[in-house]
C-alpha cells in the first residue's frame, strides 16, 4: 500500500538523501529541484502540493521510497 505524507521540516531530509537513478534523469527532476520549484510556487502565490509516499510494510518495496508528487 502506498502513503502520501506532506513533506515538512521532519522528513524533507529524508526526501534530500535520495537521488534519481541515470536511467531515470530524463523523466523526473531530482528531489531537490522539485522543492526548490514548489517554494517558489508556493512564495509567490501560486499553488503546489509536495507529498512524499512510501510504501506500506506488507509489500515487497523499500518502507521510505519517497518522492515528490507535485499536483
């Protein structure tokens, strides 16, 4: 099962510690860009939403796979 979570204070360094695969550079902005693009967002008056999610214990996936969804 898969949680959302608001990133905040506590667990944005989590977030900052993982780093897309090479495979992966062509499809998604790192976690730190994102951030930094939802903070600019958000300060001037727009709208983003940065949830992270992981996976729930009962699957077979890492428990604190986070990423970014911006909505």
């Amino acid at each position: 099962m898969i949680h959302l979570e608001k990133i905040n204070g506590e667990n944005v360094w989590d977030i900052l510690k993982l780093k897309v695969s090479d495979s992966q550079k062509s499809f998604v902005a790192g976690n730190d860009i994102s951030i930094i693009e939802a903070y600019a967002t958000i300060t001037s008056n727009g709208y983003a939403f940065p949830f992270g999610y992981h996976m729930s214990q009962r699957t077979r996936l890492p428990n604190r796979c986070m990423s970014l969804l911006d909505l």
